[in-house]
C-alpha cells in the first residue's frame, strides 16, 4: 500500500485523487483548463466537495470542452443553474464561460499549458526548498512530505 498524507482518509475518491492526480504534473491544455475551472468553483468549499461532484461537473460542463463551453448562452447557463449535482452559482458558471474564451484565445496564440509552467516552477517543495523543477520525482517529494 502506498504511503498516503493524512488529509486523504480512506474515501475512494480522495484516495484515487491523491494516488494518481495530486502532485503530478499535469501538461495536456484541456486537463489543466478543468483544473483551473474546478478550483474556481471550489473557493469557499472543501476540496473533497468538489470531487464527489466532479463527474456531475464533466457532464454539465460538455465533458470541460471549452468550445463547446465558450459557445453557453444565457439560456445554457440558466440550464446549468437547474443541476443539482454542481455548484450552482451563477458567478462562477458565467465566469467558466469567460474562461473558456480566453483559454481558446491562449491556446490559439501562445499554448495554454506553456503559460502553466512557470507556476509550477516556482512553486517551492516543504521539505527542501528547492523549485519542483530542480527536485526530484515529484512522488519521491510526496513521500517525503509525508513522513514528517
């Protein structure tokens, strides 16, 4: 069994998360524009919320297409609105809308997943100051993270 941090429990979903997504790199535009959407709607929730909603989320959201977003009417947004199974505030879903617009302008003039990079490498690891691009493996500094 895999050494896990303490905030994972033993829910099936935060244990799949932190054993297959947390901490790993993530380079496909489309991945981190559905990261970037769920951290929006997780500002002011537990990030587990988000989680046991996020299959509800991937079908209300048109599988995180952001064409397919970008193109959302009033009416389609009133529609999400309806869904239970998503955080149904009307800022954010307007806001995904935006950010779906802006993410195709990104994508089509720069890449998405380029602009990314330096956040991460800038990020600094807790156990040994260093950047995450000069660390090693990335689950080589989560299990060290997690021993202490």
């Amino acid at each position: 069994m895999m050494d896990r941090c303490g905030w994972c429990g033993d829910l099936p979903v935060y244990v799949a998360y932190h054993d297959t997504e947390w901490g790993v790199p993530e380079r496909d535009p489309r991945a981190l524009w559905e990261k970037l959407v769920l951290d929006g709607f997780q500002a002011g929730l537990s990030w587990i919320t988000i989680l046991k909603k996020r299959d509800a989320f991937r079908a209300e959201f048109d599988g995180f297409d952001p064409e397919r977003v970008a193109a959302w009417d009033a009416a389609r947004i009133d529609r999400a609105l309806t869904n239970s199974g998503i955080i149904r505030h009307r800022g954010k879903i307007e806001a995904t809308v935006r950010g779906a617009r802006a993410f195709l302008d990104i994508e089509a003039s720069e890449g998405f997943a380029p602009g990314c990079g330096p956040l991460s490498a800038a990020r600094r690891s807790r156990t040994t100051g260093r950047t995450w691009d000069t660390s090693p493996p990335t689950r080589q500094n989560r299990t060290r993270c997690q021993r202490r």
